[in-house]
C-alpha cells in the first residue's frame, strides 16, 4: 500500500508541474485543442492552396463537356421542333451559357481585395490588428489561412474558384451559382424525355454482338449458376432474341431518328445526371447563401452573430446585426443596385463595383443590444431540447 501510495503522489507531483508550467488564466482549454490540431489544419489549408488550380480545370472541363453534348446531341433534336420552340430554347441556353462563363472567370479573376497596408490603424474606424498577418483589419475583414492574407467582407475561401469569395467577388460568386443553377436545371429538364429514352433503351452502351458474347458468358458461369437457370428453364439465346425483339418494338425517338449511336445513349445519360447531380447542390447552395444575403451576413458572421445573440439572450438582451439594412436593402447592397444601376445590371453581365469600399461601413441606425424579455425563456427553454442536450454546442 506504501508504494501505491508513493506512486499515486509522485503521479500528481507531476501532474501539479505540468499544470502550473502551462497554466494561463486568459487562455481557454479550447486554445490548447486548436493549437493539437493545428498541423492537420496546416495540412488542409496547404492542400487547398495546390488543387485550387485543379478544381478550376475540372469546372470548365465539366462544364465544356456539358455544352459540346448539348450542341453534340440535343440541339439536332431540338431542330425537329418548331421556328417558335427552336429559337426560344437556342436563345435561353446561350444567353444562361454567356451570364455562367462571364461569372465564373470574373468570381475567379477579381481580387476580393486587402485592406491598407501602409494606413495608421487610428485612421480606419473600428479596425483591429490582425493576429496572423499583423496589419490593420477593418470591421468585417478575416483572414484567410489558406491564402495567408485578410480580405475585405470575406465570405470563404472556395476551391471551386480558386480564389477567396469578398468585398470585390461576391457578387460575381452568387451570379454564377444562380445562373448556374438555371443552366442545369434547363438542361435537365429538356433532356429529360431524351434520358428516359436512351437510360431504359435494350441496347444502352452495348450493341448486338457485344451483348450476345456477354450474356453468353454470364448465363455460363459455374454449374451452380447453369443449374439455376436450367431449373427456371431460361435459354440464354432465347434470351439475347428476345432483346433483340424488345429493341425493335422500342418506342420510336424523340427526335424521330431511326438510328442511335451507341455513344449517344452514354451522352445523355451522362449529362443528364450530371446536371440533375449538379442542380440539387447547388439549389441547396443558393438557398443558404440567399438566405445569408436576405440578413446581411456571410458564412463567417453568420457563426460569429449566432455567438452574439446567445450571450445577449443570456442577459436578457436581443442582439440587432448592424450591417442588416433589411431585405430589401440587403440584396441591392449585394448586388451593388445604387448609383443608377438596375436590374438589368444583373440579368445581364455587368463589371459594375460594389457599393462603398469594403473599408467602412454605414450604420443602419439600429441598437446593437436592446432589451427583450422574452430572448431570455427562449433561450432557457431550447436548453432542454432533446438534441441541445445531445449536442450542447
């Protein structure tokens, strides 16, 4: 029991060293987690910074492809239609196919811009020093870990573009994934009846002698297999006609051809689900990043005011986002609308700047905090949801 007991103290000497070497009232546990995971975060963010070029080779190859199918297979369809339906679809799919290319290389070419350099910090209103790259950084500036600078109204650092989304981009950024999004969803649905065609066709991706050797080879693998089929009484040259049967009673094509390629039926199988794949996302995408621009906020604020609103629900206290200037007001702000700019600035492409420079900001004359007694029992009682107390984060 006597060395028990002299371990046990020795264990919490040390213990008691540790602890008092690497004590610090003002840092937070939370600190020293970050600071174990911090070579896996350099890891990403260095990873990041090299397949950025890659992702943007993959965006217009994808995207390219898309477009060559498009005049490859489906616009000789679409010529079988009438002047009026022709003339409508070749007009919208090129006027989605400018508004999209436009976007992107502006997203991807257009600095999202840095804040002063060379600027006292006394001479921008409401601008901290910046702990990684120490240089001034005014009110919704963040730095960028991956690359290694702060950027004005920084929303997020997008491998997609290989670029950081801010201040000078982020219009660009929500243009090209809306009309994006338009674009895949057009394709999608006027591919669809095409799709359904090629996708159940008997002779998808195979032809006649392909698909005879390969059902032959697949009806005879294994006794147990010849067995099984032989019980069921199933020919696999009964079989292979009968396919040939089914392709010949086919329903007739959209198009009226009477002859399909083989690499049409990949085609448009492949492109329509790569669209269809490519429209859920980015729907969903649109959704969040619309919903952020209705409340003034980007994907960095978003965590940061939720922070906010809780500790002011804690007091009692609601919590106003001053660079909120109401819905309205927030998607001209976004989309740059003043200065005689309308609509058609955004329907249309267009290098117009965004409103101010990113630098200062104006006030929408609101109360930071202000007193709301009900924010408090909301916040009481959403502590004892069932999925507050499984993730109390």
């Amino acid at each position: 029991m006597n060395i028990w007991r002299k371990i046990k103290q020795h264990v919490y000497v040390l213990y008691f060293t540790f602890k008092s070497l690497t004590y610090n009232s003002s840092r937070p546990k939370q600190h020293y987690i970050d600071a174990c995971f911090e070579p896996l975060f350099w890891f990403i963010d260095n990873i990041a910074s090299y397949m950025g070029l890659l992702f943007v080779i993959a965006v217009t190859v994808l995207t390219s492809s898309v477009v060559c199918l498009w005049y490859l297979f489906l616009l000789p369809v679409l010529q079988t239609y009438s002047t009026t339906r022709l003339i409508f679809h070749v007009v919208l799919a090129h006027y989605l196919l400018i508004n999209i290319v436009f976007h992107y290389f502006k997203a991807v070419f257009t600095s999202p811009g840095t804040p002063p350099q060379k600027t006292p910090l006394q001479n921008i209103p409401g601008a901290v020093v910046c702990k990684k790259c120490i240089q001034p950084k005014p009110p919704r500036t963040h730095h960028c870990s991956i690359c290694n600078r702060c950027f004005l109204k920084m929303d997020h650092h997008c491998p997609w573009m290989n670029n950081c989304i801010g201040f000078y981009n982020h219009r660009y950024f929500v243009s090209f994934c809306i009309f994006m999004w338009l674009g895949t969803v057009y394709v999608s649905v006027s591919t669809f009846d095409l799709f359904t065609y090629h996708f159940n066709h008997p002779g998808t991706l195979l032809s006649s002698p392909k698909r005879a050797v390969s059902l032959s080879f697949a009806l005879g693998l294994g006794p147990m297999l010849d067995n099984l089929l032989s019980k069921l009484q199933i020919n696999s040259t009964h079989f292979v006609s009968g396919v040939e049967e089914t392709m010949k009673n086919y329903r007739p094509h959209p198009g009226g051809f009477t002859e399909v390629h083989e690499w049409e039926h990949i085609g448009i199988i492949y492109l329509f689900l790569l669209c269809a794949a490519v429209a859920v996302a980015l729907g969903l995408l649109n959704t969040w990043h619309m919903v952020l621009v209705s409340r003034g906020e980007t994907s960095i604020e978003v965590h940061l005011n939720s922070s906010e609103r809780e500790k002011a629900a804690k007091r009692g206290m609601g919590y106003n986002n001053p660079y909120s200037y109401g819905v309205k007001g927030n998607l001209k702000e976004m989309f740059g609308l003043t200065n005689g700019k309308t609509i058609w600035s955004v329907l249309f492409p267009s290098s117009h700047p965004p409103n101010g420079n990113g630098i200062s900001w104006a006030d929408n004359k609101k109360p930071i905090h202000y007193p709301d007694p009900e924010v408090f029992a909301k916040y009481e009682r959403s502590k004892n949801l069932t999925w507050r107390k499984l993730c109390p984060c």
